[in-house]
C-alpha cells in the first residue's frame, strides 16, 4: 500500500506549516491562553488560508477534500500546538449538515466556507458518557419547524460560536437540529488547555430540522472527529518528542549532557515508539473514514484506544525527563502535555473506546480479526 503525500497534499501541509510557524508562536498562543481562550480570530486566518471550506462541497464554496486532507491538516495545526476550533467547525460541523435539507446547506455551508459563521456540534450531555444516542434534551414540532428545550455540555468556543448543531430526541429516535446562538443561553468558561467552552441552554429554541433520524450522520460525524483527534495527537507528540530531544542535547548533568545517559536514551526510544505507533493507527482511522459503519466504528475505536495510550505515555514520559520545568506554565512542553490529555478525553476517552471495540468481538479471537 502507498503512503505517500500527493503533491496537493504535501503543499496543503506545507502552507498550514508555515502559516503555523510565522503566524501562531508560543507567546501568541499563551497570551490568548491568558486571556480566556478566545480564538475567532485564530479561525478567520485558518479561514483566510481556505481552510474553512475544507470539507465543505464545491456547490456551497468549499473545497470538497475528502479524509487524507483533513489529517493532513490536523496534524500540522497539532504540531504547532494551534488553538482554534478547526476540527469541530470545519470537519465535524459540514459532516453534520451532509443529509440536511437544501435550504439549509445553502443557507449555512458557504458561510461556514468562508469563515463569516462558525458552526460547532453541541452533542454531549452531563450524563450521557459519550453515547450518541444519549440525550434529554427534546424537539417539538412548532408549525412549520421546531422548537429544542435542553442543555449541552463542554460545547467548543460555544460562546463564539454563531449557531448549533444540536442533538435531541424527537419522537422515538434523535434527530439533529441547528440553533442560532441568539435562541439559547450561553456559559462561556476557559477549558485546561487554553481553549474555551460553554454550557448552552435552550428553551423553546427555534431551530432548523438537520436530520429526521440523525443517528447514522451523527456516528459518520463522531468518526471524523475521532480521526481529527488523532491526527492532531500525532502532531503533537511528534513535536513534543523533538522538543524533549532539544532539551536532553542541552541540559547538563555531571558535567555530560543527559541525552548522552544510556537509560534516558532507552525511555526516548519507547516514546518514539509510541508516537509511531499513534501515527500507524491515526492513517488507519483515516482510511476507515469510507467503510460501512459497523466496520468503521470498530476500527475509530480502535485507533482511539491506541492513540489514548501513546498520549498519555509521551506526554508522561516527556514532562518527567524535562524535570520540573516541564510542568512550567512559561515553558512550551507543558501546554503540549495539557493538549494531549485534553484530547484523550475528546470523542470518548480510552475506556469508552476499549468498551466500544470488545463489544464488537464477541465472535472473533481478538487481535486476530
């Protein structure tokens, strides 16, 4: 099988790393860090670059790429530790709107391409542990369209977001439905990594009928979030893992640098080989993305499990070889290891997945299926 980059790709790469490079240093991210997270602003440059409209289908002014890209992407905004809700806006969000009626594609996705409006998926409730279908929060048809009474939990940039895209059960199954931020209450607050999130609120919200039976769309959609995740994680670890190289080829100890200390040298090569072992799953979840959905969930959860592990291994390994300054808010290694467990959390944590891939092998030997 061929894994190398098309020359497209590789140039997409390539721009998003340099804009990361000149536009989004260190100092950048932690001053928008201290001050509350917010970063619309952050998302109009990713905008600008076209990156908006990644996902989004020519028809409606995207650029209609299709699951390489986005990783492509999402592992360089990872390895330039960029905060921005680009996964969730500009992936999950089209994703969402996929099966929505034309009127309301017509109306939202060439905004949403051009970076004017920020759309975010507002999916997850405080009890609801990551299942899709778990939701208390109602539709109720109102003459010709509905109305959502309930509340969503850690919505990303929710209180910079222009409108929702909301879960709800509506008669016996869950349907999706957008939300103008105008229609709801909304709790903005900064999240561990510098981000921002919000609590929202709706009560006899008008809203705009997404999908009727939304289930399968919302599980495509939470797949793509998943292998955004695990792009980005690749990015980030292989960053973190450079940046810890830098450090032990500096930092001197009996009068040696500790790069040179043959037990540390062991511990790199164990982190080298989680990041390369994210990185193998990462493409896997992402050549998934077109699989029927059984086979594709199965597989997401698996990448999901496997990128968990190495996120929490090499952001572990990685602070304690730096020693104190890498728990340091000033010092860079520490936001990365914030990051990184920030996203082992995303779209179901390990336990969740680890549940999600034994009970699709009741039937099969394991690792041999």
């Amino acid at each position: 099988m061929n894994f190398d980059f098309s020359e497209d790709q590789v140039s997409l790469r390539d721009a998003v790393q340099r804009w990361a490079e000149k536009g989004f240093s260190f100092d950048r991210r932690h001053a928008l860090a201290k001050a509350g997270g917010a970063t619309r602003e952050v998302y109009a440059e990713l905008a600008e670059l076209g990156l908006a409209g990644l996902a989004v289908p020519e028809q409606h002014g995207g650029m209609n790429f299709g699951p390489v890209e986005a990783m492509v992407v999402m592992e360089e905004l990872g390895r330039g530790l960029v905060n921005a809700p680009f996964a969730e806006a500009a992936l999950v969000a089209p994703a969402l709107l996929a099966g929505a009626p034309e009127a309301v594609q017509a109306a939202w996705l060439p905004r949403m391409a051009e970076g004017s409006a920020l759309v975010v998926p507002a999916l997850q409730e405080r009890r609801g542990r990551y299942k899709l279908e778990a939701t208390d929060t109602t539709a109720t048809a109102a003459g010709d369209g509905f109305t959502l009474t309930g509340s969503k939990s850690v919505v990303p940039a929710g209180d910079e977001a222009d409108a929702f895209i909301v879960s709800a059960r509506h008669g016996s199954g869950t349907g999706l439905f957008l939300v103008e931020k105008a229609a709801a209450q909304v709790r903005g607050y900064p999240t561990q990594d510098g981000a921002r999130a919000a609590e929202v609120s709706f009560n006899n919200a008008p809203a705009l009928l997404v999908a009727q039976d939304g289930l399968p769309v919302l599980s495509h959609a939470s797949d793509v979030g998943i292998a955004a995740v695990c792009a980005e994680a690749v990015g980030l670890m292989d960053r973190l893992l450079a940046i810890t190289v830098e450090y032990m080829n500096q930092r001197k100890q009996f009068g040696v640098t500790i790069a040179s200390f043959q037990a540390l040298r062991h511990r790199v090569a164990d982190v080298k080989m989680q990041v390369e072992l994210g990185r193998s799953m990462s493409y896997f979840a992402t050549l998934k993305l077109g699989e029927p959905q059984e086979q594709r969930r199965r597989a997401l959860s698996q990448a999901k499990v496997q990128l968990g592990h190495s996120m929490r291994y090499v952001g572990q390994q990685c602070v304690q070889l730096h020693g104190g300054i890498g728990v340091t808010d000033e010092y860079v290694a520490s936001h990365y290891f914030k990051r990184l467990t920030m996203l082992e959390m995303a779209w179901g944590d390990t336990l969740h997945h680890l549940g999600e891939v034994s009970s699709r092998m009741q039937d099969t030997a394991g690792v041999f299926a």
